[in-house]
C-alpha cells in the first residue's frame, strides 16, 4: 500500500486570474485502500496545493455538496472509491451545465430558485391546528412519495441532463421529483398551485425521457419517473373536473 | 462593502437556525429576518442525524419520565427547570414537524412511531426511518422558503459579531463568491452555528462543524459553559468516523467483543445495548484495554451485529445502514457484522444560554448544538438533540423577534468602523500574509490528534497539561501559517484557516474546563478522580476569555427541582 500513488488531474479556475479553465496534475499517495476521490482532494489541499477550491461536508453521501464530474460522470466525490480507478488517474471537473465559480465550485442559485418556484412545502386548504396532533398517514401512504423524498440536491442529475445542458430554463429533475414528492404526499392539497409551474413550457415537455438522471442519481430517487408522471398530471389537469384532484 | 438591516438575524441555517428564523416571523409577521449560513442550509450538519427526535407523544409516557431520563442521563448536571421546559414543548415541535411535512414512520394505526433509544426508558424516539435528520432539515428548509419575511445569505461565512454599547447588532460576514465583507446588522442576533466536532481527528461530525459560534461568542467576552462535557457515540466506523446509529441497537442489534460476548453485561447489566453513551463508550475502551477487541487496519474494534434481525426489518427500518455499510466498508449487514469504535459525536457544553435561548449579551441569543441551555448537562441522550433544535430555536426565534420589537434600532455609524477593522484585520492576518511557513493542514491535523488524545474518553491530569501546552504551540506556529490562495473567489483557504483559529481556541476552553473539573461526571472521565463529586462539582463550570493562553473558569450552581443527585447505575 505504502507505495502506491495515484495521479489526479483537477480544474484549476480562477475567474480573478484565469481567462479560461485549465487543467492540474497531481500525483498523490494513494495511501488507503477505503479513500474516496474527496479524500484524495483533501489530501491535495492539505498538503501540495491549499488554494484548490471545491466544497464538501459530511463525508456520508448525504449533504449533497460533493458532486464532481469524475472521470466525465457526475458522483458524489466521497462516495467515489479511488481504487475503482486506480492505477489510471482520475480527471476532476466541476459538475457539466452549470456555471463554474471558481476550481470544483459551480453556482447552483438557479436550482435554489427553481425549487422555490416549486412550492416545495405542504399546502392546505385549512391547516389542522398542532392541537388536533399529527395527520393520520400509513408507511404504504409513505411509500408512494418516499423515493421523491430521498433527493439530497447533489445536482448530479442537472450535470446529467442533455435537456438542461441545452436550455437551462428546464426545471430539471430534481425540481420535478420534489414537486411530485409533495403532491402524492396525503397530507398536501397543493397539486393545483404546482402544476402551472410544471406544465409550463419550460416544465415536464421539455423532457425527452433520457432518462439519464435516474441512472446517475446517488440516492435512488428516479427523477425521470417522476417527469414522467407528471406529465400524467398535466394531461389529467384538463380532464378531471376542477379541483377533482385536491 | 455592504450594510443590511434586520429585525433578527439568525447564524446557521440547521435545524435550530431555520426553526429559530420560522418561529420569529410567526411571533410578529412583521419581522425581518436573516439567516446567514457558510453553506447552503441544506447541507448543515443536521442532515446526517440518523437515529431519531424524541418526545412523549405516546400515551403510555409522560413528561416526568422523559424529564427523568434526561437529568439521570445528564449525571445530575442538567438544570431541571429547562429539562421541564423541554419535554413539554418536544411532542408539539414534533407534531409541527408532522405539519410541515417530515415524513414520520408511523405506527400501523397511522399515528407517528417511536423506538427505543440508549438511556431512555421507553419507546419515545420517533424517527423518518434512519434519516431522520436529512427528512427533518429538509422538510424545515422547505417550509422556510414559503416565509417572504426571511432573507438568505447563503455561503456568507461569519468572522465576528458587531457589539456596540455591549449589546450585539449583527455580524461580520465574507461573502464566498465575492470575497466581500458585509456587516450585516440586526436588532438581534441567534447563533446556531451547530457543533465543533472537527476539533477532534476521529468524529461523525462534518467539515462545517467547527464551533465558529461558540468562538464568536466567546471572544465577545460570552462565558462557555461546561465545556468538558464532549460526547463520545459508542459506534462509529472506523477510519471514515462515519456514524452507524443508536437506532441499530434500539431495534436490537449487539455488541460484541472478539470472545463473541456481549460484554455490556458486565457495565450495564439492565439496559445491555440501551445503555446511555459515556457510559458504553467507556466500557468499549475498557474491553480494547483488555485486550478483547479485534485489530484492524485501522485501529481497534468491536462488532455491532444486527444478522438477527434479518433482511426485512433491516430494509426497513435500517436501510441508509445498509447504504453505509455497502458503500464505505464493503460489507452487506444482513450478513456480516458491522465494525465500530467510540467516535467524537456531540458538543454538550457551549455558549451560555437561559431557558429562552437568551445570553447574557443583550441582544445575543444562542440555540442547537453551540448552545448550553443546560439541558444535557454531562451527557446528552441520544435523540434529545434535534427536539432541543426545535424548541429552543423556536425559543429563541420568540424571544428574539420580542425583543427586536423594543429595541433601538442599529446606527451605521460604530458599525462601519467595525467592519473596515474586521476587514482589514483578515486581510493582514491571512491574505496578505508574507514569509510564512507553515500549513494550515499540518497544524489541524496535529490539534486533532492532540484531542483524541488528551481530551477523549479518559482524561488524566498529566494528559490535559500536556494537551494545553501543545496547544499553546500550536497556537504560536499558526501565528506563522502559509496561505498560498489568495483569490478574492470562493476562498476556502482562508475559511479553513479561520476555521482552525476557532477551533484552537475553543479546544483550549475544553481542555482548561476539563483540567479543572477534578471528579468524574458524564462523559468527562477522569482517570485520576474517578468518582463523582457533588459536594465540589454539581455546577456548571463558565470559562471566559482573558487571553488565549489563560482562560478564566467560574461556577455556578445547578437548577435542581424534583430529582435529587443519587448513584448513576443502569
Ligand atoms: C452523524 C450524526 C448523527 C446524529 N444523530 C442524531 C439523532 O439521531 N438524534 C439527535 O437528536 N441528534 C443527533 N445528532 C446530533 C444533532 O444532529 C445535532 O446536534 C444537530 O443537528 C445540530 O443542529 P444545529 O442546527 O445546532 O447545527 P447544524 O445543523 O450543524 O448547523 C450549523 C449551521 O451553522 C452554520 N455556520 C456555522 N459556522 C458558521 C459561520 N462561521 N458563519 C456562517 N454560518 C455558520 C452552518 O452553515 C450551518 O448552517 C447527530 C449528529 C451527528 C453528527
Ligand atoms: S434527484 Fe438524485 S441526482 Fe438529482 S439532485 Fe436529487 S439526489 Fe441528486
Ligand atoms: S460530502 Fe456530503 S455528500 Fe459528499
């Protein structure tokens, strides 16, 4: 083990000093056989080259920062194990279809008011008061929008996403699977406010069912299954009498 | 440089911080609030909490015994008043949890469920499966965003608070993208700046946990309060630190020496797995003393089986588990055991803060994890941590936006001199540093080592001595530390060198906190004074800056009601 090395090539992109970004080479020990890609990054900074910017936190596949282009396919870079590359060297790019801030770091507002537009929270009719105590909902009724639920806003999906890549006012489909995770959630009668936003042009048709999303999603969450129901949706809007679906 | 007004403002954007930021626009509509947090909300600390949220919410508990469970649990230093306080709010903040969309497991009538937790005495840890945390933040960030009364800053990192006429009127932020320093006042301000577990070279805790509230408050001349008190969880993956949860052993899962005993017997014979943290976590230690634990690549080790249970409970109840052990140790759980040792997890002590979140700086208040309300005392039990994020962040937000309606508006005036020095002060400190030789790597790396070491799950006189020293050392090679970015953009050099300087400073108020306490409580276990002392040491200790080497310690006395001090034996 103790010899072993692993060379990483990473986007190096100072927008102060940079006019375009270029690519650095690194050859780093690859001194454990449980190191991920985040680890060989943070071995870099600690230790060659402390103004290599990317973001990161938990370490746990689970707060969603860590999303890189690895090798040309979006991961998350702590769940990214060097020794599935190993002994070729591993090229670190920022996520593809967003804007690049600076090195590893892409700008992701655009999502943050994406989900807004989404209305991502219960909506009611008539709020319950905390007294009445919780909504009665079972684990099936759980179920039917648990998967939509699992989403960490990695953005590895918009990386993923030729729709996006070409027209960036595409909701996408982590935007999709969260307004979905909220109309089969029971307890929500807010299908009616959200569906303007999904049906819109720059909603659910813009979706050509690639279907690459799903397949690079971390958490299982299958954003094109929901793009897809929710085209249903939409569709159904028109036929069903309104209201019908509160 | 720019200047912002808010009625409250709110530092951090977890669970306490969202909940606190919510709880302030339903006290008075008319509020402005901010939140300022150095990542985005949803990537805070709280979305890796596993386990559960704990109220009595079922019929068969009651508030005494929570309360009860807590203060036993606590080893007699939680003030009972806010344990009471406490219990009493949980149930209505989880149902609000309910309300605002967190997806409960629930029990087959349709009513939230609840599972059995280390150190409680029955079934009151309601949970989303095992991400509770990731459903809870969530769920409450999303919720927040329906508010047009609260304004992000996002990536906005804190350097300092604004304190005028000792009463605080906002914060000192660097803007990530651009490098700018904004003072961004407020009539008031909540820190929820969460933990500092990064101190510690093996922890669950993320990069962001690095007790930069705490050290804010403190350099403001803010006591901190039982800072000695630092929670080891008994089960953490060895290497990666990542955390397997409480809730593995709550749904019944074993731990195992390399005998194949289940050696709790012999610490905890009537709790077994469901004994509280300090105390299982010592008992490991013990058993890799003793020479029954396995060796590993990384150290040593005990097995956490769950094979038991089998596959459907597991997928079940356990799946992000199975997710872990599958993606970071290689193992599926259904059929092999789990590797784990005592891992650094929780910050019991922390800015000294009253029942409603208030400190004594007018106009600073304090919630979460880099709070010290004074509930958790010696030892938190596990699941009670995201219910305190809830209710005394929403104590806070209340008490905030309150106080915000009575206060004086914030004059730019002092403010602005403040920032340009702030400003100015990081520049000379770190970006235009010259000469400077060492790396900000190298010296974490070494202060955490020094933790684990000095400051984990026993302490010894000589260890704590030699831990402040070489802190002190520490402290004088940062003064020579290297920053070779110096980009206005996205600087996280810079950040984890200020980072570092925080948690320099808040491991020295551990380890002089720790020194000083000369008896065993909790989760502070010293080899030398191994017993309890209440005569001498049923108090808070408060450590206050006077400088960096000399930290000043006071004490002050313990809120006692119904339950009076006894033997601590499970
Ligand atoms: C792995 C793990 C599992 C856990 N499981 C459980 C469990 O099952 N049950 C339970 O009750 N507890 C659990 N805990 C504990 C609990 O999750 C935490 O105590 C709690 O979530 C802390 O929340 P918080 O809001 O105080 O802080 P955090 O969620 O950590 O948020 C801190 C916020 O402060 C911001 N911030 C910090 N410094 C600055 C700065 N300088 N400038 C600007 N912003 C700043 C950050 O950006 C962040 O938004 C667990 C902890 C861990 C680590
Ligand atoms: S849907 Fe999947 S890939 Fe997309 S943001 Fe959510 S978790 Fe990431
Ligand atoms: S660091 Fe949190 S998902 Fe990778």
């Amino acid at each position: 083990m103790a010899d072993k090395r692993i060379t990483i090539q990473t986007t190096r992109y100072d927008p102060d000093k940079d006019e375009k970004p270029r690519l650095q080479s690194y050859e780093i020990p690859f001194y454990d056989d449980s190191m991920v890609v985040l680890d060989a990054l943070n071995y870099i900074k600690s230790n060659v080259d402390g103004s290599l910017s990317y973001r990161w936190s938990c370490r746990m596949g689970i707060c969603g920062s860590c999303g890189m282009m690895v090798n040309g396919t979006p991961k998350l870079s702590c769940s990214a194990f060097v020794r599935d590359y190993w002994p070729r060297p591993i090229l670190v790019e920022p996520l593809n279809n967003f804007p690049v801030i600076r090195d590893l770091v892409i700008d992701m507002d655009d999502f943050m008011h994406k989900l807004k537009s989404i209305k991502p929270w219960i909506i009611r009719k008539q709020e319950i008061p905390l007294g009445a105590g919780e909504h009665r909902q079972t684990n099936e009724q759980i179920d039917d929008f648990r998967q939509f639920s699992e989403c960490i806003n990695c953005m590895l999906c918009y990386a993923a996403c030729p729709v996006y890549g070409l027209n960036n006012e595409f909701l996408g489909p982590a935007a999709i699977a969260l307004a979905r995770r909220y109309n089969l959630d029971s307890r929500d009668q807010g299908l009616k406010q959200r569906l303007p936003v999904i049906a819109d042009n720059e909603g659910v048709w813009e979706c050509s069912f690639v279907g690459e999303c799903s397949v690079v999603c971390p958490k299982g969450v299958d954003p094109a299954k929901a793009i897809q129901q929710s085209k249903l949706d939409t569709t159904m809007r028109f036929v069903l009498p309104y209201g019908n679906r509160d | 440089m720019d200047f912002e007004s808010y009625d409250v403002l709110v530092v951090g954007g977890g669970l306490a911080g969202i909940r606190a930021a919510i709880a302030a626009v339903e006290t008075n509509p008319r509020v402005k609030v901010g939140m300022v947090s150095k990542v985005y909300p949803m990537r805070s600390h709280t979305v890796s909490a596993e386990g559960g949220a704990a109220a009595a919410l079922r019929p068969e508990d009651s508030y005494e015994n929570h309360a009860f469970d807590t203060v036993k649990g606590s080893d007699y230093l939680a003030d009972q008043d806010v344990v009471e306080a406490f219990v009493r709010e949980a149930p209505i903040e989880l149902i609000q949890m309910e309300h605002w969309g967190c997806p409960w497991s629930r029990d087959p009538d349709g009513k939230i469920s609840a599972r059995p937790f280390g150190g409680m005495t029955t079934w009151r840890t309601c949970f989303a499966a095992d991400k509770t945390g990731f459903h809870m933040l969530h769920a409450v960030f999303q919720t927040s965003l329906k508010y047009p009364q609260i304004t992000r800053h996002d990536e906005a990192f804190v350097t300092k608070l604004l304190v005028e006429d000792s009463r605080c009127v906002g914060v000192v932020a660097l803007d990530m993208k651009t490098g700018r320093f904004d003072a961004i006042t407020a009539k008031s301000v909540i820190l929820a700046t969460g933990g500092l577990g990064r101190t510690y070279a093996f922890t669950t805790n993320g990069n962001i946990c690095t007790g930069d509230g705490m050290s804010l408050a403190y350099r403001a001349g803010v006591g901190l309060k039982d800072m000695e008190m630092v929670q080891f969880h008994p089960t953490g993956l060895p290497f990666t630190g990542i955390l397997i949860t409480e809730a593995v052993r709550g749904e019944g899962g074993y731990l195992l020496n390399n005998e194949g005993e289940r050696f709790l017997k012999r610490y905890v014979p009537n709790k077994m797995e469901l004994g509280p943290r300090d105390i299982i976590s010592r008992a490991m230690m013990t058993e890799f003393e003793e020479g029954r634990g396995f060796e590993g690549p990384h150290g040593k080790y005990l097995h956490l089986d769950v094979r038991h249970l089998g596959e459907k409970v597991i997928d079940r109840k356990l799946p992000f588990m199975r997710e872990l052990g599958r993606e970071f140790v290689g193992i599926d759980i259904v059929k092999e055991p789990i590797p784990v040792r005592p891992v650094q997890h929780y910050m019991m002590g922390g800015i000294d803060a009253d029942i409603s979140g208030a400190t004594p700086m007018a106009g600073l208040y304090a919630a979460g994890e880099c709070a010290n309300v004074g509930l958790n005392g010696a030892n938190r039990l596990g699941s009670n941590s995201l219910s305190e994020c809830l209710v005394f962040g929403a104590a806070a937000g209340r008490a905030a936006a309150d106080y915000s309606s009575a206060a004086k508006p914030v004059t730019a005036n002092p403010v602005d001199a403040i920032l340009w020095d702030e400003a100015r002060r990081v520049e000379v400190a770190y970006l235009e540093k010259k000469g400077g030789s060492e790396r900000i790597g190298a010296i974490r790396e070494e202060m955490q080592h020094e933790m684990d070491a000095g400051a984990g799950v026993f302490r010894t006189k000589e260890g704590l001595q030699k831990l402040i020293e070489r802190l002190g050392g520490l402290r004088e090679r940062f003064g020579r530390i290297k920053i070779e970015d110096t980009s206005k953009t996205f600087n996280t050099e810079l950040t984890s060198a200020m980072e570092l300087d925080f948690m320099l400073e808040i491991s020295q108020t551990i380890a002089v906190s720790a020194l000083a306490r000369e008896e065993s409580r909790g989760a502070h276990a010293r080899r030398d004074f191994p017993q309890r002392n209440d005569e001498k040491y049923l108090k808070h200790s408060l450590v206050f800056s006077r400088d960096a080497a000399k930290p000043r310690l006071e004490y002050r006395d313990v809120h006692i009601e119904n339950f009076k001090p006894q033997a601590r034996t499970y």
